[in-house]
C-alpha cells in the first residue's frame, strides 16, 4: 500500500469558517466597528500568528482583541462570538469512517485554544482520528517543518507514506518539502477524484 497516514487540515476542509458572522455582531455594536475590527486583525496578522503558535497566551491576545473593539465587549462574549464561524463539510466528514479502516488518520490544524474551546473541540468527528495536531500545542505552524514532523514523530512512518490534505497550496508545499504527499483540497468531488488516481481506498475491508 502507497500510503499508511492520511493526515487533515481542519478549518475550510473538514469544517469551513466564514468571518463575517462575527464583523456584523460588531458592526451592530456599533457602526463600522466590526469593519475597522476585521482591518486592524488582517494588518497585524502576525498576532494572529503568534496566538496559534501559543507564543501569545489567552489573556494577551483577547487584551488586545478588545482594545481593537474599543472595550465593548467581554473577554467571554469574544471568545463566543469570534468562535461562532464554522459549518460542517458533512460529505468530507463522512469519508473519514471509510479511511479509518485503512488508514492511520491525523489532523493537522493552524488554529487557537479559543477557537478549540468555543468552537469546535464539541465535533463528534475529531474522535476519528487517532491524533489531532493542532498549532498552538505543538508550537508551530504550517508550513513549518516542525508540525509536519511532529506528525511523524506520532505514526512512525517513512515520510513517503503520509498523505496530507489541506486547502492552501502553501501548505501543501510545506508537507511535500518533507517528504509527504500532498493534495490541494477544492471540493469533495475534485478529493474523490484525487484520492481514485491515488488508488486510496475507500471501501470496506
């Protein structure tokens, strides 16, 4: 078998997210506060960044989240509304199963303890997988080589032998600068059509 680790990114593949649920909650707060929120967060994206490293702790970044939105909400309100952002990709999530029989699964995720917490950790589907992967634990992002040996590290496995599925090229890049495989995701249906040129297997043993 040509692969033994199928390895996920989370956000936008298993799980989209859209933004602008939470750029209107502030907008209503207050005119434009939303729109001057979601311009101070893209030019200092490296906050961002430094949060889903876990180089920032909570209680630093959400300081400097409420700066931006001039104190009118709570630290608790934030971490519910900016959580409230994804959707479920159900025919992706339902592959996961099919794969499991054949595959050691892992997760690989860019993301946040706040978006852990009040967003997703609730999802039935992450108990698929035998390990999940996620930026701020390791202290790394993608496409650091760091988190994608992290990954190794757990499976064990030739590097040749992990599959990595994730929507940004970049990152697909990252995992095939070490040695992985690697698919751009763009819909369930291009995914199908990948992973049949792949010859992975998706039905029952």
């Amino acid at each position: 078998m040509k692969y033994s680790v199928i390895v996920f990114d989370l956000g936008n593949v298993l799980i989209p997210f859209d933004y602008s649920k939470p750029i209107e909650y502030f907008n209503n707060i207050k005119p434009g506060l939303g729109d001057k929120f979601a311009r101070l967060y893209k030019e200092n994206y490296h906050i961002h960044r430094s949060f889903e490293k876990g180089e920032l702790t909570r209680s630093q970044y959400l300081s400097q989240m409420i700066e931006w939105l001039e104190g009118t909400v709570t630290a608790e309100e934030f971490c519910r509304i900016f959580s409230d952002i994804f959707t479920l990709n159900r025919d992706v999530i339902n592959l996961l199963p099919k794969l499991k029989e054949h595959y050691t699964l892992c997760l690989l995720s860019n993301t946040n303890e706040i978006h852990k917490e009040y967003g997703y950790q609730h999802y039935q589907f992450l108990n698929l997988f035998d390990k999940l992967f996620l930026s701020h634990e390791v202290g790394a992002i993608k496409p650091e080589e760091k988190i994608y040996r992290a990954v190794e590290e757990f499976t064990n496995k030739p590097s040749h032998e992990h599959l990595f599925i994730d929507d940004i090229q970049e990152y697909v890049d990252g995992a095939k600068a070490c040695g992985w495989d690697g698919i751009r995701f763009k819909s369930y249906e291009e995914l199908l059509k990948e992973f049949d040129s792949r010859k992975v297997l998706l039905d029952h043993r």
